[in-house]
C-alpha cells in the first residue's frame, strides 16, 4: 500500500478508535473549560494583555500535554509487533502528528472562544485576529510534532509519564518563547507580515521537528 494510503488509513483508525471512547475526547474538553473557568473566578478581569497572552499559552500547552501524551497507547504490545509488519513506519508517525494536530488545533480555537468569552473583554480591543489565529495554528502544530515523538518514544519505555515530563518542557521552550513573542505582537495589532521574524521562527521550528520525526521515528520503531 502507497504512503499517503497508509497515513489515510492510520488517521481513519485514530479517528474510529476516539469516536469509540467519546469519554476521552470529553476529557479534554472538561479539563480545558475547567481550567479557563478557575482563571476567570480567579481575575474576573485581565490586568494586561501580556497576563492574558501567558495564561492562554499555559493552558494550551497543558491540554496538549494531557490529549497527546498517550498517543501510542494503542500501538504497544502484540498491536506493536502487527503494525511492525504491516506498515511503513513513516507512515505511522506522519499519521500521528495530523491526527494529533486536527485535535491539538481544536482544542486550541475551543480553548481560545472560551478564554476570549470569559476574560478577554478588556484585553482584546486590538487584536489583529489572522495574525494571532497563524500563530496558534504553527503553534498546534509544533506541540503535537514534539508531544507525538516524545510519546512514541514514551511507549518503548516503563516510566512514560517520567519520560514525557522530562523531556517534553525542555523541547517545548523553544517553540513556547517564540509563540508567546509573536501572539504578544498579535494582541497589540501587528500583522503576521510585520511580525515576519517569529513567524519565520515557528514556521523553521515546526519543519525541523516534522523532518527529525519522519527521519528518526523508523529507528525508534525497530528498537
């Protein structure tokens, strides 16, 4: 079977076995409203916008932790040594990082309405919405591209959870500090074009951690 029908097929199956088990895609969603919920009984109203900017990326970058750390729960065990020889592993991973974008993605723009319900009334006046909206999009993307090898590399392991705490803050700076520069400039209007240098930036962190994926995974898979 050719590569792009097998990363069809993968996504297929994420996707089926997610629907199967609606409790945990419910989950997510009650951990995300929880947390948004307890900043606003916190505040109530925003100091800054630089405030508001940090919260948001805290709660993002939380709720990527908890929907994507277990994404090879699935693939261990005798469903490990099936898939060994049934499918290219380059495949797989790239089928990972899609699936766990579309839902990273969606929890992103759910947990962005229901900030910006809640707490941005005073911080969002100038908002310069396609720019901010580009970088959660690369950002979303980054996440599940570094949470999705950490994962893969997280099954092969006894101590998964050690593993992704571990390196998953670490790997996740980068890609954290150059979001958080650029949604920054989005909040006080300026354009994804006159903010070209961290955009750049997400853009170059997000095809670095797509290429070592697809390149090193196959390794991984083997081990």
């Amino acid at each position: 079977m050719k590569l792009h029908r097998q990363i069809l097929t993968l996504i297929k199956k994420d996707i089926s076995l997610e629907y199967k088990s609606l409790e945990s895609l419910a989950g997510m969603v009650l951990f995300l409203l929880a947390t948004v919920y307890t900043c606003f009984l916190t505040f109530k109203k925003m100091p800054t916008a630089e405030v508001w900017n940090a919260l948001f990326w805290i709660i993002i970058i939380f709720s990527g932790f908890n929907a994507i750390s277990g994404s090879f729960k699935n693939e261990t065990g005798g469903k490990h040594f099936y898939l060994y020889f049934l499918i290219n592993p380059k495949a797989l991973i790239l089928a990972k990082i899609i699936y766990n974008s579309f839902l990273m993605l969606t929890l992103s723009i759910i947990g962005l309405a229901v900030f910006a319900l809640f707490l941005g009334t005073n911080v969002l006046e100038d908002i310069n919405f396609l720019s901010f909206f580009i970088g959660l999009v690369l950002t979303s993307l980054g996440l599940s591209g570094i949470l999705t090898i950490i994962s893969a590399i997280a099954s092969q392991l006894d101590f998964k959870g050690g593993i992704i705490a571990v390196l998953g803050l670490p790997l996740l700076f980068p890609l954290i500090l150059i979001s958080q520069k650029y949604s920054a400039q989005a909040l006080s209007g300026v354009s994804a074009s006159g903010n070209m240098n961290f955009l750049l930036g997400l853009l170059t962190l997000n095809v670095a951690v797509i290429t070592l994926s697809y390149v090193l995974f196959p390794y991984l898979w083997r081990q």
